[in-house]
C-alpha cells in the first residue's frame, strides 16, 4: 500500500531557495494567464491548473540544467 502520508512531497530540498521558488511559480502561472495566482487559495483552482504550473516549472528547470550543462 502506498504511503499516504505526504511527508515527502512538495518539500523544498534546500530551503534558501524557497523565495525564488515562490517568485518562480508566480512568473509561471502569469506566463501561463493564471491571474491572481499569488492572492488566489490554490484550492479553488482546478488540478488541471495547478499541475500544469507545476509541470512547467519542471520543464523550464530541466531546460535550464541541460544549458549549463552543454554551456549555452
């Protein structure tokens, strides 16, 4: 049975980075016309919505990683 206990997830590894994060998630969802992001309970938007903020975070981050990587 899976661990239903989400102590691990949505954790920030390194906590110094929480700002940026926060500032991060907020430039996304306006990249991607969620107004209000910041003033809205995340709750009262849809999982579609929610995880497609998430989903791009991750995929502006992995683009990132891949250009320091190959150092473009």
């Amino acid at each position: 049975m899976a661990n239903q206990n989400n102590s691990g997830r949505n954790r920030v590894l390194v906590p110094e980075a929480r700002k940026s994060l926060d500032q991060f998630k907020l430039e996304v969802a306006n990249e991607l016309g969620i107004a209000n992001y910041d003033g809205q309970d995340k709750g009262n938007l849809s999982s579609r919505q929610n995880g497609y903020v998430g989903g791009y975070m991750v995929k502006k981050m992995i683009e990132q990683v891949q250009r320091n990587m190959t150092g473009k």
